[in-house]
C-alpha cells in the first residue's frame, strides 16, 4: 500500500519531478561516459603492455637487471625450457638477444635498445607484427638478411621519415577532394623533402591560410609523409671486451604502438644476424618472455619458475609495467570517486525537491497522522518516494549511457589533438570506451544508497509536524 502511494505522489508535480529525473539521467549519463573512457583507457594500456612489450612473464639474469652486459645471459637455460612443458595455460615463449647499442644515419643518431629475435616466434607473444603502418614496408623475416624493423618515432628521430610533395601526391589530394587553389598553393612546396612534421607544418603555415591548413592539414601531411625504406642504419654496440663492434642494417619496416617511450627505444633484428654482429658461436638469450592464457595464472606460473631456476630474476607483467598494474587494480576506485561525486551534487538537489514537496503537503500529511498513520509508515511513504524519483533517472541514465557506449565502443573517441602526449605515457590518442555489467551494479547501488540518505531530511521535517497545527495551514 505504501508502496503505491509512495509511487502516485512521484507524478503528483510532474514538472518537478521529471527535473529531478532529467538532473539524474544526466549526472549518470556523466558518469557512464567518464567511467566508459577511463575503463576504455586502462584496458588498452593493459593489453598493449602485455602484447606488446612485456608479456605476462620476463625471465632475465639476476645481475642482468641490475647491470645489461652482453656476458649476462640467463642461466640454467635448458631445464628453465624444459619446464615450460609443464606449466597449463601456457600460450607462448620467445627467447631474446637483448643489448644496448646506438643507431646512426648521415643525419641523425639515438640510443636504442635492440632486440634479436625469432620472427616468426615473436608473432606468438607480441603484436608488433600488426602495428607495422600502412607505408611502412614490412615486418622482419628470417629468410632476409640484414633487415632492421625500427619505430615511427625511431625513424624520425633518425631523420628517415620525411615529407615531400610530388605530382604524384597531387594527384592523391585531389582524388581525396583538396581544392585546386589549395593545390596550387602547395605548388610551391613540391619535391622539397621535410625530415620532421614540426618544419613541414612551418611550411604549409606560411603557404595556407588558417582556415585551409584546418581544414586539409591532416590529409596534407598523410599524404605526403614518406618513409625511407631500405635505407641503412649503422648499429653500434660493445662486445663483452667493451669494445665498439659497428654493423650496417637496412630498415625493412616502421611500426608505431602507442607507447612513445617503448617506440622510441626498441628496434628489432634477427637473433642470428645481432649474434654474428658480436662475434657469438651461440645466439646469447638475455631474455624469455612467456604469454599465457589467463593473466591471473601469472603469479603461481612466477613461483613455479622461481623454484626452478633461483638463480634467474622472474617477473611478472605487475612488476614490468606497474602503471598498467596500478591502474587495472584500481579501478574500482575510480568508479567509487566519480559516482560518489556525480551522486553527492545530486544529493543535494534530490533533497530541496523533497523538502518542496513536504512543505506543500504539510496539511496532508497533518491529516494523515491526524486519522491514524504512524510514523513509520509516513517515513517509508517519504523514503520510497524518493528512492523511485531517483531510480527512474538512474535507469534512463544508464540504458542511454550503455547505448552511448556502444555506439563510441564501435567508432572511438579520437583525441588527435592530445595524441603527442597520450603516447608518451604509453594511451592511445584513439580510446574505445568499455563498460562492464559490475559497474552498473556498482552504480544501481549507489544510487540506492544516495536516494535512502537523501530521503532522512525531508522524512525527518515530515516526522516533527504538528497534525493540529499541519490541519490548520492553508
């Protein structure tokens, strides 16, 4: 009985209460949507992590971690091998020659970290593979000799990604719907080679006007971004004498994660080549990183190595890359701190709307105690009035949140502006928001929890009413 009056009074001020409702809808819509991204964000930096440059588990030398000589290679190597038949779940393991070198052009030089792998292996563990860019050749093959796969962020720091324009790109833009007057403006930038994306902006600024460079600046430089190919690279490194030891690579392919730093660093050659380079009569495995099929094997998986093998250093994906591992574990948090801010603004508005309708219906609820009705039951009368208003928001808020995110899960949400930075600490530029069914639990009860809290004070000003003088007031 209550529970139908409660639900009546709700619709008794119908502007007032779908205003509530409308506030609700909206503050959860929020809160799906910033929980969406961030959920989008953390997962995405977790799998890169993994797939991409650590893996579940890394097996290194104990005094490799502290110090990356070329003599400090993993012990026991065979029985640790031997092992892996043993461990369920296991999906994959790649063995890596793993030494700091530095690489050179005519033009440029960096420190990088090159890995000597097994190609093909390496597609078992990594995705590297998938992230070569479209006019970026190829990935490595072992039946080619002297190949160097490098990243997008390598090659420009080498001075080996260039723009130019040529009739060629011309014809490109117009096919992509470039005005020709803007065609012809860029006329005056053909078959110059810019090595960096900062000069080739500065050019297409002094050439377009703002409106232009807006609007077809993007397609400009895709288009005529070109990456030197097959050029060489001289690879640096010391044998274990330290000895400089130089050999000549020519770039196969470009990939591009979305980690700056990992981007940056890592360069990629076969194990048998890097091996001839230092002169070994064996391939040196400084590093085993091993992928299995559930993350959450990983500790036990780490333990069983360790008691194997003590005299190797195992780590697991936590340990190797602790902000993915940070974030993913508290996420929880996250939902807690923008649901309970988005809940504690609508608190206080769920509060005034209720004391309203208490002190429009002061002579009503006057005559129900008058004739009867204890305290009690006005207390739920007020409570369950307020938990419905609320309710009817937080559902409508949370079917068209999901419906939002759905559509955004498919599409993406591009922060192109903001991608420079997002990649130097390892997000993508392009996140696909996630939602999960526990966050909806999560936020159902919340809201619960927020209506109840909201309903004390206005149950509390209905409970101290007076019902001769509540009869009286007009």
């Amino acid at each position: 009985m209550i529970w139908s009056i409660a639900w009546k009074n709700v619709w008794r001020n119908k502007k007032r209460s779908l205003v509530v409702i409308i506030a609700v809808t909206l503050g959860i819509i929020s809160g799906v949507l910033l929980v969406g991204i961030m959920k989008g964000w953390v997962e995405q930096r977790l799998h890169d992590a993994i797939y991409n440059e650590v893996s579940h588990i890394q097996i290194h030398n104990n005094e490799y971690i502290k110090n990356e000589e070329l003599d400090l290679t993993v012990d026991n190597l065979a029985e640790i091998i031997r092992s892996f038949d043993s461990i369920p779940g296991l999906s994959g393991w790649v063995k890596r020659t793993k030494i700091i070198a530095m690489a050179n052009t005519p033009w440029a030089n960096t420190g990088v970290i090159i890995y000597g792998i097994d190609p093909e292996k390496e597609k078992q563990v990594t995705e590297i593979y998938k992230k070569i860019l479209p006019a970026g050749g190829e990935y490595l093959d072992i039946r080619e000799t002297g190949d160097i796969l490098i990243s997008d962020k390598t090659a420009e720091i080498l001075k080996l990604k260039q723009y130019i324009i040529t009739d060629n790109i011309i014809g490109k833009l117009r096919e992509e719907k470039v005005p020709e007057n803007v065609l012809t403006l860029l006329g005056a930038l053909r078959d110059v080679r810019f090595r960096s994306p900062k000069d080739f902006t500065e050019a297409l600024k002094a050439e377009l006007a703002r409106k232009e460079l807006d609007k077809y600046g993007i397609i400009i430089m895709d288009e005529a971004l070109d990456y030197r190919i097959r050029n060489k690279v001289q690879i640096t490194i010391s044998d274990e004498t330290g000895t400089p030891i130089q050999g000549v690579f020519r770039v196969c392919g470009i990939y591009k994660t979305t980690n700056g730093g990992f981007d940056q660093a890592a360069v990629f050659v076969n194990a048998g080549e890097l091996a001839s380079l230092y002169g070994g009569k064996d391939i040196l495995t400084h590093e085993i990183a091993l992928l299995l099929n559930n993350i959450d094997d990983a500790d036990s998986v780490k333990e069983r190595l360790t008691r194997i093998s003590p005299d190797n250093s195992v780590s697991t994906w936590k340990e190797l890359a602790p902000d993915a591992a940070m974030m993913n574990d508290y996420m929880v948090m996250y939902y807690f701190i923008f649901i309970g801010i988005i809940m504690l603004a609508l608190a206080f508005g769920i509060i005034n709307t209720m004391l309203m309708a208490i002190l429009e219906r002061t002579k009503e609820l006057g005559m129900l105690m008058a004739i009867g009705m204890n305290r009690k039951r006005i207390f739920n009368m007020i409570m369950f009035e307020t938990i419905f208003l609320t309710i009817v928001g937080a559902v409508t808020g949370m079917l068209s949140g999901w419906a939002i995110i759905e559509a955004l899960g498919t599409t993406g949400i591009h922060f192109s502006g903001w991608g420079e930075g997002f990649e130097a600490i390892g997000f993508a530029a392009r996140v696909f928001p996630v939602i999960t069914p526990d966050f909806f639990l999560f936020t159902t009860v919340m809201v619960i929890v927020t209506a109840i809290f909201s309903s004390i004070w206005p149950a509390r000003k209905a409970l101290k009413l007076n019902p001769v003088e509540a009869l009286r007031t007009e």
